[in-house]
C-alpha cells in the first residue's frame, strides 16, 4: 500500500509517517516547506514533496504522480485565535476549505481512499452529552470551527471512500502543544491558573496514528470520533495530572473561562466525543490518556 501524508511537520502528520514505515508501506509525506522541517527522527529520512495545497494544480500533479492507495490529510491552519483576525481569514479558508477540497478532487481522479483529520470544534460546544460521530448537529463557534467543518463537507459530498475523524486536545512529539507548555510554564512559576470549564480528552498522535493506519487498511468508511480513552476531564484536570507525572510541584489554580480572560475565538465547553463507533466496527480504542501521558514524558525532555 502507498500513503501520500500532508502536514508532515506537524505533530499528527510526523507520526503518521512513521508508523506507515513500521508497517513496510511505502510512504511519501507533504508540507508547504521546501524541505523537511519537522524534528529529527526517521520521518526526516522519508520521500517529500514540498506542496502548497491551495494550488489546485499542483495538488492534482503531485497526487497524481505519485499514485497513492490512501491519501491522510493531516495538514490544516490551527492557529485557533489568529484565524479571527481579518487579515487571516482568507488565508484560513484558502488552506482548510479550499485546500482540503483540491485534495478530494486529486483522489476522487484516483479513486483511492481518503481520511480527513477534523476537530471536536464543529459542534458548538454547549450540554454535557458526548457529541455523536454521526450527530449532525453543526453550531461551530469560531473561523477555525467553520473551515474545518465546510472542509468536511467538501470531502462527503466528492468522495464516497473516506473517513473523517475528529480529534481533540491534540499532543505529540513534532511540534508545540498544551503539555510541552504547561511544563516550561510550571518550571518558571510557582503557581499557574488553568480553566476548569472546559471539559474533553486528550489524544496522543502516537495513539492516532495507529488507528489511522488501521482505517487505512479498512473499508469502513464514514465518520469517526478518536481520542484517547480514560475519562473526561478539563485543562485543570490535565495540567494537575502532567504536573504529578513529571513531578513538578507548581501549584494549579482552576478558573472559569470567564475569569481566565477572553481570547479571539470562542472555545467550545463541551469537547466530549463519543467514540463507541470505533468499537462498533471493530476498530481497537486508544489507551487510556493517563497511559498515553506517561509514555509522552518519557520521550520528551522538560
């Protein structure tokens, strides 16, 4: 099986990488820079093309040319706040719409398989319920909400083979995130604040992405929601425990999101994704997010 991977240096991307490599796929990755720049693991010694998404005709030639079986769309603009600002919004559509719909239209030429990475931030975040893989109940809050949704749209209505799997409170390896934050923050001061009002599950990309390389060697397309398993809990709830894990003794004050202070993109409550379509078709769930911290620490240096 060939894998063509875009966002290849960010943090899901890489690892998809690398787990396609432990399994003997051939596997070529993509970003938007000239070169490799992601960290310095094997995923660097992989084929890569430099690709611009937004080009349309460079996305059919490149996908073309290289003739995958499965293309996994990791690449995406994250940047949740900076997506509000007005001289971004363009930009944020061009990458996460318009970009996600060239690439459908390159694999639908193909008539190969596609799985699209999108986010907990579709729904609007309000109740306590677990939203549903198959709810359709779209309110996203935010610029970022909105394109990935729209990006979704544009793969189920061109493609019949494909999955798209929402994720939460991302972590892994390539790249920033809460917990590398958290721990430089908690080593400078004695006492942090972190919002309690939020609540969802963190996923490990290490986890994901051999969940993704199991879709990709299935054919039970449709939507799917993966994060890691272990509970729901809030940012509090995470910071406490990353601190007791790296044994840090920084004090961790919960706040409401109110009081922590408003930021550019209204984030959603309720990040909670039920994920009982995974087991229903036989797809194994990730470990626990306590489990898939402690080895995370073991991996990086704080």
């Amino acid at each position: 099986m060939k894998i063509f991977v875009t966002g290849v240096c960010g943090q899901l991307g890489h690892d998809v990488m690398l787990e396609a490599k432990k399994r003997g796929y051939e596997c070529v990755g993509s970003d938007i820079h000239p070169s490799y720049a992601g960290a310095e693991t094997d995923a660097a010694q992989m084929p890569y093309v430099s690709l611009d998404i937004t080009d349309g005709d460079a996305v059919k030639n490149t996908i073309g040319q290289i003739s995958p079986d499965v293309v996994v769309h990791c690449a995406a603009w994250t940047a949740v706040d900076a997506a509000e600002d007005e001289e971004n919004r363009e930009k944020v559509f061009a990458i996460n719409v318009q970009g996600t719909e060239n690439i459908a239209k390159a694999v639908q030429e193909l008539d190969c398989k596609m799985i699209y990475i999108s986010t907990d931030y579709v729904f609007n975040g309000k109740g306590e319920e677990p939203w549903t893989a198959d709810c359709k109940d779209y309110e996203p809050l935010s610029v970022y909400g909105t394109t990935k949704l729209q990006g979704e749209q544009a793969v189920s209505e061109i493609l019949d083979k494909f999955f798209i799997v929402r994720i939460a409170w991302v972590f892994g390896l390539n790249g920033k995130n809460f917990i590398k934050t958290m721990l430089n923050v908690g080593k400078k001061f004695d006492t942090v604040r972190v919002v309690c009002d939020q609540i969802g599950t963190p996923t490990y990309t290490y986890d994901l992405s051999r969940l993704l390389l199991d879709m990709c060697e299935s054919e039970k397309y449709g939507y799917y929601h993966a994060t890691n398993e272990g509970g729901f809990i809030s940012w509090y709830d995470f910071t406490c425990e990353i601190f007791r894990q790296a044994g840090y003794t920084t004090k961790v004050v919960p706040v409401t999101t109110e009081e922590y202070g408003v930021s550019k993109a209204t984030r959603p409550f309720n990040s909670r994704l039920d994920k009982s379509k995974l087991s229903e078709n036989g797809f194994k769930p990730l470990p626990t997010w306590q489990d898939a911290l402690e080895r995370y620490l073991k991996e990086i240096s704080y």
